[in-house]
C-alpha cells in the first residue's frame, strides 16, 4: 500500500488520549491509530449513505420488480 504524509492539526487533549493508546501499544504509532480511525469513519458514511438510499425504495415497487423478473426468468427455466 502506498502512503504519503500529511500535516493535521488535533486538539491537544485528543493528541494526548492518542499517545496513551500508543504508550499502552494499543496502536503501533500515531499514524497508525489515524489511519485505522479515518478508515473506520469513511466505512461507517459509505454503511450509513447505503442505508439512507435504501430507505428511498419502496417495498411494493420492488417487489413488483422482483416478480416481474422471476416470471421472465422462470419462463427461460428447463423442466424436469
């Protein structure tokens, strides 16, 4: 994986209760916490905007859509 470095800026206190989860070896260094905790909340928007999406559709529409699909679907079926 490639990486490149940044500059942020991070309030004092949270730097502070970052660097007692790396003393503890919970993270391996700072970069690493921040990686895995920007990855964590881009994974939980992407969950978050599918679920808003989803709510958009409505049931009956694609339950039609589904048996529509089925009945064509079916027709193409070989009997045994």
């Amino acid at each position: 994986m490639t990486t490149t470095k940044v500059a942020i800026t991070i309030d004092s206190s949270l730097l502070a209760e970052l660097d007692r989860l790396v003393a503890q070896q919970v993270f391996a260094n700072r970069s690493k916490a921040i990686q895995e905790a920007l990855a964590d909340k881009l994974t939980r928007m992407r969950r978050h905007r599918l679920a808003r999406e989803s709510a958009k559709l409505s049931p009956v529409d694609e339950q039609a859509l589904a048996e529509e699909q089925f009945e064509q679907d079916s027709a193409q079926w070989p009997v045994y």
